[in-house]
C-alpha cells in the first residue's frame, strides 16, 4: 500500500509546474500540520488537570490575533499568487497547435477525431478512433472537448490535464507530452451507469512514428 | 387574538404557563416546547445517520471487494443487486444510487439536523434566557416537515428504478432525465424530499434568528452570548438566504425531469453549468452550516473542560461572522473544471484561500484556550480536541485543492472524499459526540457512562483515520470519485489493496459505533443522575434543573457578564455564573468592567 | 400591547423596538427575496446566453392586460394600507371593508394571471414548447415562428411561482378578513394585520419588478 505523499510520475511540459505547487503547499501545510497538532497534544499533556493547580485566567491577546490574522492570510495569498501564473499557462494561454483534434465523450466512450492529411479538421479525410487518443511527443495537442450527452470530465493523469466535457459547448484543452509511451485517459464525472468503463488509452509516439500511424489511420479508414 | 399573541401575552404577564399535564400526544409528538423538539430531532437524524453508514458499508463492500458476492445481498431486490449462484452481486445503477444517497442522507438528515435541529433547538433559548422559541407552534411545524421528507427520500430506494442516482450535487443534464442514469420516480422523490427539507430548515432558520435577536435576557448582550448560540445564529442566517435558492434549483431541475422545460438541458437550449451555480451558490454556505455550530459546540466544550476562558472570544465572534460572510463568495471553487471562464477560476481562488484564515484564527484560538489550562481529559472534551485535531488536517487539506493547478489533478478524485470526511465526520460527527455527550445530562436529567464512551472514542478516533487517512494516498494516486469498479483502469488496479484495507476498517468502524448507541440508550434510563450543573459551567442552560421545566426559568434570568469566566480570581471556584450577581467587594483583578446594575442596551 | 409587553418584558435592543411577529416576517421576507432572485437570475442569465430563445415581450405576450393587471395589484396594496390604518384607530369596519376589498383586487389579479395563461396555452406557448408562433396581440394567427423552449420554461416559472405566492396571500387575507369579523384586532393588537400587510406589499413590489424585467425589457 502506498503511503507516500509523493505524486506519481508525470509526462507534460505543464505538470512540472502543477505538481511543483503541490510541493510547495505539502510543504507548508505538512509544517503547519505539525507545529499545530504537536502544540495541541502537548498542552493536552502538559496541561492536563492535576490537583492544586488552576488554569490561567487569560481572555487572549490581540497582538496574537493579529499576528495569526496576518501571517495566515500572507501565506495562503501567496499561494493563490503563484498558483495562478500557472493556471493561466494550463487554462488561458492555449500555444500554437501541433495537432488539433476532436474528443467527444459520450455515454460510455470517448471518440477522438483527428485531422488526416490535409491537416484540418473537419474535411473528409478526417479519421476516429474509440477510447484512444494517439499523439505526437514535443508537439502542442489542441483538443476541443465536447459532450454528446452528459457531463464527462477528460482525465489525463500523467499530464495533469482535466477539463469537464460540457453538452452543448466547445472547450479547448491542450497538453504537450514529454515522453513516448501509453497513459491513461480517464472519465471523472459521474456519467452514469457505465462511468466506471470510461478508462481509454493515451499513447504518445515520436515524432516519425506519430506520422506513420496516423498515415496508416488515415488509408484504412479513406471512405 | 393569536395563540402566538396570546403566549406573549402570557410571557408579559410573569411567564408561567398553566402546568396542567399535556396529554401524550402533545408533550412528545405534536410538541412545541423547544426542548422537546430538539430530542424528536436528534431521534430522528441518529436513525439517519445509522442508514447512512448502512449505505457507506455496502459501498465500500464493493469497493474493497469489486464484483464479489455481498453478504446479506441476497434479501436485496434484483434492481439493485443481480442474483448469482454464490451470491447477490452489487450493480452499478445501486452503487452510484449509494453514493448518492449516502452523501445525502447524511449531509440534510443527519449531520444539519443534529447540529441545527437538536442544538439549536436546545441552546438556543437555554443560552439566552428564553423561555422557548420566538414561534413555538412553527418550530413543531419545521420538525413535522422533516419527518416526511424524510420517508419520501428512504422510499424513493424501493420506486422503479431505484434511488436518485446522480450523485448528492445531482449534476445537470445527467439529473435531468431519466434517460441518462435509469431513474425516473427516484430522482423526483429526491427533488420533492429536499424541497420539503428545505422548508423545514427554512422556518427553522427564521425561528432561530428572531429569537436570538429579540429575547436574550436582560444584561445577555450580543458580546455575552456563548459561542454556541453565535454560531447557531450565524448558521441560520446562512440558511435563511441559501435554501430559497436551493429551493428554486430544485424546482427548475423537477421541471426539467417531468414538464419537458429546458433550464438545464442542452438539447433545448438549456445550461448545464447554471445548475452547478445555483447549486453551489447554496452549496458553499451549506458546508459552512455544517461547521459552524460544530466549531461553537467545540468552543463551549473546550472553554468549560479547561476551566478556562475562550482565548479571544471576539476574534472567535468576528471569525463565525467571517466564516459566514466569506462563505457566499467561494462557491466556484467546485467548479474549477467545470469549463467556466478560467479568469473566474482565479478569482474564485483568491477567495476560498482567505476563507482558510478566519479558521485559522479559531484553530489557533483553541489551541490557546487549552493553552495553561486545567484540563480534565474526560469524553466530552476528548471529543472536542479530536474535533480540533481532524479539523487542521481537514482544514489544510483544503489548501490543496484551492490551488486551481493543483485542484486540475485532484479534483473528484479521493483527495477531495478525504477532505470532506475529515470537516464532516472528524469535525462536525466528532462534535456532535462532544454535544451530545455534553448535554446529554440536560436532556435527560442523567449522564452517560464515562468509561463506554472512552471506550467508544478510542476505538473511534483510530478507526476513523485508518478509513480516511489514506483516502488521501488514493486520491493523489488518481483514483477518481463515485466509481463503481476502480480496478476497470490498470493505473489503478495497485491500489486494491489499500481499498480493501480501508473497507474493512470501515466495517469495524460503524460497528463500534454500537458501543455509543448502546451508552446512549442505557443512560437515558440508567445513568448516573445529574444534578442541576454537573461540568461546573456558566452558561445560563446549567442554572436551571436537568431537564428543564416547560417555561425554563422560574424567574427571568438576569445576566452580569460573559460566559467564559472560569478560574476568575474572584471567584472561590474555578467557574462563574453569567447569572451570579457580582459581589459586594471590588474585584482584585478585574480586566472586563463589570455594570453594577444589567443594562439590557449596548454591546 | 405595548411593545415591552410583547417581547415578554425583555427590553430589545435599542432601536429594534420590533416585536416577534414582525420581526420574523421581515426575516422570511429576505428569504423570498433570495428566492425570487435565484429564479429572476437564472431568466436573466439564461436570455443573455440564449437570446434566439426569447422574443420581445410584445411578441408573444399580452403586455397591455398584464399592465392592467400590475394596476389592480397596486391597488390592492392602497387597499391594504387603508385596512392597517383604519385599525390602527380602532375602526373595525373598515378594517373589514378595505380587507375584503384586497381580496377581492387580488383574487382578480389571480383570475386575469389564469386567463392570460390558458390565452398563452391556446396559442401554443407552453412551458416545453420548442417553438411557436408569435401570439401577440396584434399578431397573425400564422405569423412567424419565435422563440425555443427557455422562454416558456422561464416564463412560467417565475410568474408562476409569483401567482402561487399572491395565492397564498389571498388565503392568508381570508384568514385575516375572518378573524377581524371575529373582532380579534383592535389598535393595540394589530400584529396580525402588519404582516399580512408587509407580506402583501412584498408580493406587491416582486410583481413590480418581475413585470418590468418580463414583460417590458
């Protein structure tokens, strides 16, 4: 069973800076976590009730309050800073696309679209496949997230990246992979009956073989 | 005139009431007397509270065992369980019907009711000097509304196709029909009950505050109400305002399902993300009255068990009103993902991280309340330093997941359960047991048995955290919420394991919660008798026998100071009324100017 | 009853000077205010997002009766003015008088909120009808196709829940109409009046803003 507080591995340029804030606050708050909890059993031991001895007759300090006050919100407000330089790099700014696809969740699947070789979506050469999404390493993958039904939330774990997929809109979410290999697509919202079977495959290629796969995608599946 | 009319034409005329003996059915079911009423509530939400453990063991059966043959499965019908040579085996239309109906169950029928309709049914006018509520006929009326809600939301289990399905945030457009999740009746009965919930909470909340703000005893200044009784009142003012809007996501969602309306559906036009407004929009201030009258439960107990005054009382009422205030404008911190414009994500950030320091300063408050104390370590109090204790992991926990990147891999995955137990069952359940188990003698006139429930909160403590300790671990590993079968993913399947650990840690857990049900019984007919104040205590509750009569206090109280006074110099004993009228000599050591006569005006 | 005497001869807090009653109908009153604003809200968000599914008001509803209407409901909050001040001097006839004379104001708002509807229904707008023909009044029976379902579905909602609250209002003032003709209010006891007032006068001002946000903008 795995104790640790460690984050598992991850693939893309951004979860670096994702799991780089997690640190940041376990840190913090694993400092916090201790100092408090450590002074709580320690007055439980040091203070705990003996004959002769009567409590302070104290009502409090405002000097501790404001101290309390001050120091706390500092700190969470500088995580809130620092969060938010990368939120804006995962959220708001989209890079150039080196590949642009479609993924669309529906009860229980995810259907990807991809451009063919004319290199645009939604032209005839356009090609799917189910429950997997095939990319390039090093290269920007743009995706509009859609919804055919319900709510769905496109999960990559080891890229950091989720973003819900809401009927009735388009939402771009984007993610660049580090490494060839095959991850984990994952549905997390609650979607139904078959929520449970809404795990596919992200595999990342090289460059070279990204295009061999996706030429081959595209003769087998020409209309 | 008016009953209401009449009683304050009574109350005027010297406050006693005719005591001709009230037949059954209105001294214990159709009550009105507040006390009455706070024990009809706290029956009901323990029974509650029972079922929804019920339904987090059969999760969690199938979550440390998935696909295995439940035991005792088979008395289930085939809806929700499909028959097998060896075994019922759990379906997932029942899992994800468990999943939301266990978060339901205990969030409106267990943990509000506990902590708004018992404690603040009880406190409330025991704390200020009342007599009984401002309402006392509406206050019978909103335990009288809960009840059938109450029995819609268990039936709907036994409707075609079964309980409400969608998760206790009920997401649009899943919610919305039928045709999405199988449920039909079930997810209306769901909308009704809550709607009729909702009401019930409703004239509660409009009780409270009227009571509060209109009859504190003379000399009971807003600056000399315990902390229980600021807590309770603040939390009914969040009711107040957030319910209604509840209320109108409910109805908008059930005419969705059964009128063909489009306000969450998007094949007619509809937003699914305005549900997920309005619903959060109520949402937020909800879980802050689900923390609120814990933390002031806390507070009384902490004060009292320390023999020491609150540290910073005002800073504590500031922080309640923070708390309260704050709360209405974090409620898109749950939707982060939710494909909202990210330029909100950062605003809604910066908000739900200064909410974290109001609690703060309470945390650190009740660290230096015990801080030079006298503490007697015995089960009321060692349920409230647990509720300390579980609320800074709970508290800090949270931190994490208001870092919008950080919240990108942990949102609805079981870091979040993990969070949301440790503020809700390690803070608000432990509370309740440190309420409980702390007013119980004013309830019934008898106090529990000291050693079941150290017994019961040793067992506890342990238990609790060997479940939702590594929930954490679960959830940065990336297992996501409300999934029936985790091992269908291979990134996943390593944590078995742990699932299963944490499953069987549960079954020990809600067993050994027998022992407190069983303490609880015993002692409401064979506990040691309590005499008037058996934990030396100041607050007006304890100057009157246990239980108190109907009316309350013979004479109305009068009230010289604040409630923490314990281990004054002037005093001989280590506690000091509110009630005590102050003495002749001068104070040697006088830090709060006491009024030689009470004025009821001013703060 | 002086006002000592109703709060149980606990002094309240300087400048409340509130008794319970009242008090308490000022409370639940926020409440309503919270709810109307979650059902105006989600019409407002919802026309800004889908403005294709709405059609100006004229289009398709009736707005010179509904502003008749909004007079009659006026008027039955002159009327329950004049029912509170007669029994503040005492004046038990007239309390009843101007109390029937609400009723009568309101019911008739009621009735015309009926008609207006089962007019709409006639004509196809419903609370799920995806599309229908503009019915207004100067509108051809066959005239061009408006509208989607988030009009109707919004519509009905928010003056519907409006209707079921004058409703409710119109029972409470029957009520109140019978326990005046059983001459329980009097100048020192007129509570019962107060907030039925204060809640009439809520429902009054509800209408007025959700008639100018529905029926005019």
């Amino acid at each position: 069973m795995n104790w640790s507080w460690m984050l598992p591995p991850s693939f893309s340029t951004v979860s670096g800076d994702i799991d780089g804030i997690y640190y940041v606050i376990l840190w913090i708050t694993g400092i916090t976590f201790f100092i408090t909890e450590g002074l709580l059993f320690y007055f439980i031991f040091k203070y705990r009730h003996k004959e002769g001895r009567k409590a302070a007759y104290d009502h409090g300090s405002t000097k501790m309050e404001i101290a309390w006050t001050m120091i706390p919100l500092v700190i969470v407000l500088w995580i809130g800073v620092v969060s938010k330089g990368v939120w804006d790099t995962v959220k708001v700014d989209v890079p150039p696309a080196g590949l642009e696809v479609i993924v669309s969740g529906k009860q229980f699947e995810w259907n990807v679209t991809y451009p063919g070789p004319d290199g645009a979506l939604g032209t005839s050469d356009d090609f799917e496949t189910l429950n997997e999404l095939h990319a390039p390493e090093d290269e920007a993958v743009v995706i509009t997230l859609r919804s055919e039904d319900v709510l769905h939330s496109f999960f990559l774990p080891e890229m950091r990246i989720k973003q819900d997929a809401v009927p009735g809109q388009d939402i771009t979410v984007w993610f660049e992979a580090v490494q060839p290999g095959d991850y984990t697509i994952g549905c997390a919202e609650l979607c139904g009956i078959g929520h449970t079977t809404m795990g596919g495959k992200l595999i990342v290629y090289t460059a070279a073989d990204f295009q061999a796969w996706s030429s081959s995608q595209a003769q087998q599946q020409q209309p | 005139m008016s009953t209401i009319e009449q009683e304050m034409v009574h109350a005027a005329e010297g406050g006693h009431h005719d005591h001709h003996e009230l037949p059954f059915i209105r001294k214990y079911i159709f009550s009105t007397d507040h006390k009455m009423i706070a024990k009809q509530f706290m029956f009901v939400s323990l029974f509650f509270l029972v079922i929804g453990g019920l339904l987090a063991t059969m999760m969690r059966w199938q979550l440390g065992y998935p696909g295995e043959p439940m035991p005792g499965g088979m008395i289930l019908p085939d809806a929700m369980m499909a028959p097998t040579p060896d075994g019922a085996i759990m379906l997932p239309e029942f899992y994800n019907s468990l999943v939301t109906m266990h978060g339901t169950i205990m969030i409106f029928f267990a943990i509000m009711p506990l902590l708004v309709g018992l404690f603040g049914n009880l406190l409330i006018p025991l704390q200020i000097g009342a007599e009984d509520m401002a309402f006392p006929r509406l206050n019978m009326i909103s335990f009288w509304l809960a009840v059938p809600a109450g029995i819609l939301m268990l039936a709907s289990f036994w409707v075609e196709g079964g309980a409400a399905g969608a998760g206790w945030t009920s997401y649009a457009p899943l919610s919305a029909s039928g045709e999405w999740t199988g449920v039909y009746l079930g997810q209306q009965l769901w909308l009704a009950s809550l709607t009729i919930l909702g009401f019930s909470s409703l004239v509660g909340a409009v009780n409270y505050i009227t009571t509060v703000i209109n009859m504190r005893a003379p000399g009971m200044t807003w600056f000399r109400m315990p902390l229980a009784t600021w807590a309770l009142f603040i939390t009914a003012i969040l009711i107040l305002l957030a319910i209604p809007v509840l209320a109108g996501a409910l109805i908008m969602l059930l005419f969705d399902q059964t009128l063909g309306t489009g306000f969450f559906r998007p094949e007619v036009g509809g937003e699914p993300l305005l549900w997920q407004h309005l619903f959060w929009f109520f949402g937020h201030p909800e879980v802050y009255i689900l923390i609120l009258p814990a933390m002031g439960i806390a507070s009384e107990v902490l004060s009292n068990r320390a023999r020491k005054p609150i540290f910073g009382y005002h800073s504590m009422v500031l922080a309640i009103i923070g708390i309260g205030f704050l709360g209405w404008i974090v409620w898109g911190h749950h939707m982060f993902m939710s494909g909202m414009n990210p330029l909100l994500g950062t605003s809604f950030m910066i908000s739900t991280m200064a909410i974290a320091v109001p609690s703060a300063i309470k945390t650190f408050n009740w660290l230096a309340t015990i801080w030079k104390g006298d503490i007697h370590l015995d089960s009321p109090m060692l349920y409230a330093l647990a509720f300390v204790s579980m609320f800074i992991i709970g508290g800090l926990s949270g931190i994490f997941m208001a870092s919008t990147p950080v919240d990108i891999y942990i949102h609805d995955t079981y870091f979040i359960v993990a969070h949301i137990h440790y503020v809700l069952f390690g803070g608000s359940l432990f509370a309740i047991f440190a309420g409980i188990t702390f007013w119980f003698p004013k309830m019934f006139g008898r106090l529990m048995n000291e050693t079941l429930n150290k017994v019961h909160f040793g067992i506890t403590i342990v238990l609790y955290n060997l479940v939702f300790w590594p929930m954490h671990n679960l959830g940065l590993q990336g297992m996501m919420r409300r999934i029936y079968d985790f091992t269908q993913y291979e990134y996943l399947a390593p944590l078995q394991p742990m699932n299963r650990f944490i499953s069987i840690s549960v079954f020990l857990l809600v067993a050994a919660q027998a022992v407190y049900a069983i303490n609880f019984f015993w002692s409401i007919f064979r506990g040691e008798k309590a005499g008037n104040n058996p934990w030396n205590s100041n607050t007006l509750e304890w100057t009157v026998p246990s239980p108190p009569p109907h009316g309350n206090f013979p004479e109305m109280p009068v009230v010289y100071r604040g409630p923490y006074e314990y281990s004054a110099p002037e005093s001989e004993e280590d506690f000091l009324p509110q009630t005590k009228p102050p003495s002749k000599k001068p104070p040697v050591q006088d830090p709060i100017p006491q009024p030689v006569t009470p004025t009821p005006e001013g703060f | 009853m002086t006002t000592q005497a109703m709060t149980a001869g606990r002094a309240p807090m300087p400048g409340m000077k509130v008794y319970n009653l009242k008090l308490g109908m000022w409370i639940f009153l926020l409440s309503e205010v919270m709810f109307f604003t979650g059902l105006i809200g989600s019409y407002v968000i919802l026309r800004f997002a889908h403005p294709d599914h709405f059609a100006e008001p004229g289009v398709v509803l009736n707005v010179p009766l509904t502003a008749f209407n909004t007079f009659l409901l006026i008027c039955s909050s002159v009327t329950m003015v004049k029912a509170y001040a007669a029994i503040e001097q005492d004046d038990q006839q007239g309390l009843k008088n101007w109390l029937l004379a609400t009723i009568v104001i309101g019911a008739g708002f009621v009735g015309v909120q009926v008609y207006e509807y089962i007019a709409l229904a006639a004509e196809g707008f419903v609370p799920m009808a995806d599309a229908y023909h503009a019915v207004g009044r100067h509108m051809p029976h066959d005239g061009p196709v408006v509208g989607g379902q988030l009009y109707g579905s919004t519509f009905y909602t928010m003056t519907g829940f409006h209707g079921a609250h004058v409703s409710i209002g119109v029972l409470c003032l029957c009520f109140t109409y019978w326990r005046a003709a059983k001459g329980a209010y009097s100048a020192d006891n007129l509570g019962g009046v107060e907030i039925m007032g204060l809640y009439w006068h809520f429902v009054d001002l509800v209408w007025i803003i959700l008639f100018t946000i529905v029926y005019l903008i």
